[in-house]
C-alpha cells in the first residue's frame, strides 16, 4: 500500500480584479505593503499586471500593491528577474492544459488517489482570462460526473479525456467551452487496473502516436517474466486497449512529449515507497518502445530488490535474485518520496539560463512534504534528449544539469499546497497547479 495520501486543506475564495493587460491601474492597492512600487510599466509584459509579485537580487516587490484576497506567496522563491501571479482556485487540480484558443483547462477528479487532494469536483473545468488582467474569469464546469478524470489532450480538432478506464474524445474548436455532446470512446485500458494508481495521463509526438500511461500497485509480487501491469501504452485503431510500448512501471502519473521536431515523449515515474536504500529511485525517462523499467523486480539496470527473491532458472526449487541484466538504465532520476509529477518543456520563453529546460513538479513527500518543488532539468535542443541529471543523493543535492527554480513549498509548515503540474501557455507563462490547496498561479520573466 502506498503512503503518498493527501491531507486536509482549506479552499480560499480569491476574487479576481479587471485590468487590462499592458495598463497601468488606475484603482488603489487594498493591502499595499511598504514594499509597493511602481516602476514596472507596460513594457515590462505579464510582470506590469497588478498583483504580480516580482523577484529581484535579495527579495521581492508586488506592483501596483496587494489585491484583497490574494494569495500571499512570501514563502515561494524564483529566480530574480521572474515575477509570480496568482491566477485561479481550483479544488484538487491535478492537470492542466490549455486548449487551442489559449483558455487553461483543468482536471479536478474526486476519486482518492494516493498522493491527491481532496474535495475534488469530478469535473473538467475551464478557467478563461478574457479581459487580460492575469486573473481567472471564473471557473465553468466543462465536463460533470467525470469521478476519475486526470489525463487531458487537445489533438486531431478533439478533446481527449480519461474517464475511469476509459480514454475519450470529442470534436473540439478554438473556443468551445461546453461539453460536446458527440462522444467516441478511443480506448478501454483495462490490461491492468489499479484503485490507487488510476490516473491516465496521455500526449501525442510530433509523428501523431497517442501514448497514455496505466498504473500498477504497490506490494506487487515479482515475477519473471514480467507480466504488463504497470506501462506505457500506445492508442491506435485496431487496439481497444492500447499498443504495449514500455513495461515495468509502478506509476507513470504523467505523460509529455515535446513538439519540438525531435519526435521526444517522455513520462515520470514513482517507483516504489521507502525503496531509497534498496536503490529504489523516481524517475523521468523517455518513452521507447520494448524499454523495461524493472518494477516491481528491480531497482535499476542490474540492481535488483535486496528483499526480493524468485525461483532459480536453473534449480526452481531454490530462491535466487532477479535476473535485471535486461532493465533499461535511468539518466534522470529522483529521491523516492520527492514525487515527480507533471512537466513541461521551455525552449525559449524564458531568458538564459532556464530557456531548453523541462521543468518538473515535485510533489514532496508524504506527511512532511519534503522535497516538493519545481526542478529544471536542461535539454540539448538539437536532438530534444535529456542531459542526465539526479537528485537521488543523501541529503537530495542534484548533481548533473539540475537546478531549482522554484522552492519554498517543503518549510515544514504544510501550509502551501503541493505542486502537482507545470503547463507552459502559448503565451511563455508557466503555470503551475497545486492539488492540496486548489491554487494556481504563474511564473512570468520580466521584460526590460
């Protein structure tokens, strides 16, 4: 059994003021702190908008002033030259993803999970900013009754969305903000089926190949060879279920690839609980087909479980390891209970030195929260691989091409949600959502 399980939290109402965006407000701040300035004008871009909390050498400043209700964010820290604004709430969001006519759309599912939120809306919603104050509008349910929904897609001119087992999709234009009430099921994963690790988050390449991810358990029983429980499979005509792709997965909780021509997909990994002096690690690992990732025999290529044990090829009747010489070896890796959750590319919305970065939400560990963040990990842009990396060390110092960029959730206060997804909009904003809290917000560079 897993121990990655959600705690209570407190749903904030936070109204939302019209700015136009690139204009100065006119209206006077209703918090405005003695570090209040005014500086910023319109061509500094998103980080002019009131409310954005903008990061310098030694500290931080919010232009314009405080709007009533906002969100303190004090205890976050990004790099100077990055502005923070909060954007909306919503209760257990768990993905993001913005549709084709730039509005954020997010999965709220109500089914326990073991490391979400709670007081979910088992809805699809959608969170438009039509008068471009950097606020939500308002929160409009998309989809109702959708109890297990995580993995959302925009493709081929549909919506994709899981439902439980069940990945769907409907026709979809640039604008839509209500359900279609054509809808096809694509396929019915139900190879193996997990209640803990059900969610079924999904993408597709450059080259069109849909790949969706499907969770095994926790405590699963060793056995060579290695039946398909937890992977990655790939959507296809001919296929109800799904293509088997990759294989040895324990929870592939999300699924991204990036559309840069290299044809890259990629997915992240939680591998198994308090596996760490086992060899045990998290991963984020490209997605190629016939890789086996070891789960749940082995930690790595050619580590197996010290605790694990199979009959003997030779002598059945005698316990023996697990034979891991064929397990595919990880390059970009995580301390077990840092909790790897969404991601997304930067390539070059961002100045140097976080432009060519994915950028990773640690979720953070189980009952304290530690390690949870938002790590960049550097891509070659010429060939789309990962440059390897690990946080997988005593203590979690990274080595390799990784840093933090954005911390502060881990204070041992508990009091600021857990990160659980990174989307970058069309626009060069990462947002970021929070599933203990229901807060959204994003991270903007500052125009000079």
């Amino acid at each position: 059994m897993s121990f990655r399980r959600a705690l209570p939290f407190l749903l904030l109402a936070v109204p939302t003021l019209a700015v136009p965006f690139g204009c100065p407000s006119t209206q006077q701040p209703t918090d405005a702190g003695t570090d209040t300035r005014f500086e910023l004008g319109p061509d500094s871009g998103f980080c002019s908008l009131l409310g954005s909390v903008v990061y310098v050498d030694g500290g931080s400043y919010t232009v314009r002033g405080t709007v009533a209700g906002q969100p303190d964010f004090s205890w976050l820290t990004v790099p100077a030259g990055f502005c923070v604004h909060h954007y909306a709430i919503v209760s257990n969001a768990r993905q993001l993803r913005f549709a084709p006519g730039g509005e954020l759309f997010v999965a709220s599912p109500d089914t326990p999970t073991t490391s979400g939120g709670r007081n979910g809306l088992a809805a699809v919603v959608v969170v438009p900013d039509d008068n471009h104050d950097g606020f939500g509008d308002q929160v409009l349910t998309y989809a109702s009754g959708l109890r297990s929904t995580q993995g959302l897609l925009f493709a081929n001119d549909s919506f994709y969305y899981q439902d439980g087992t069940q990945i769907m999709s409907e026709p979809y234009v640039a604008g839509q903000r209500t359900d279609n009430p054509t809808h096809t099921l694509v396929a019915d994963i139900t190879v193996y089926q997990s209640s803990n690790h059900w969610p079924k988050t999904l993408d597709i390449s450059d080259t069109g190949q849909i790949f969706v991810g499907n969770g095994g358990d926790e405590g699963e029983t060793c056995l060579q060879p290695m039946p398909f429980h937890g992977g990655i499979l790939q959507l296809g005509p001919g296929s109800s279920g799904g293509t088997q792709v990759a294989m040895g997965l324990r929870n592939p909780i999300d699924v991204k690839c990036h559309r840069d021509g290299n044809n890259r997909c990629f997915a992240t990994e939680l591998d198994r609980d308090f596996s760490t002096p086992e060899g045990g690690r998290e991963k984020l690992f490209p997605i190629h087909a016939g890789d086996n990732w070891g789960y749940p025999c082995c930690a790595s290529a050619n580590l197996p479980f010290s605790d694990v044990l199979v009959p003997c090829p030779d002598n059945p009747s005698q316990q023996c390891a697990p034979d891991c010489s064929a397990i595919t070896p990880d390059t970009n890796s995580f301390l077990i209970g840092n909790t790897p959750f969404g991601f997304d590319f930067v390539d070059d919305q961002f100045p140097s030195p976080w432009n060519d970065r994915v950028m990773v939400a640690l979720h953070g560990a189980y009952a304290n929260w530690s390690g949870a963040r938002i790590v960049a990990i550097a891509f070659d842009p010429k060939t789309g691989d990962l440059m390897p990396s690990t946080d997988n060390t005593d203590g979690g110092v990274t080595t390799g091409d990784m840093s933090n960029f954005a911390t502060g959730w881990d204070d041992d206060t508990r009091q600021h949600g857990r990160p659980t997804d990174v989307e970058m909009s069309p626009d060069g904003r990462l947002f970021v959502a929070d599933d203990q809290l229901g807060e959204i917000f994003w991270i903007a560079p500052v125009n000079e």
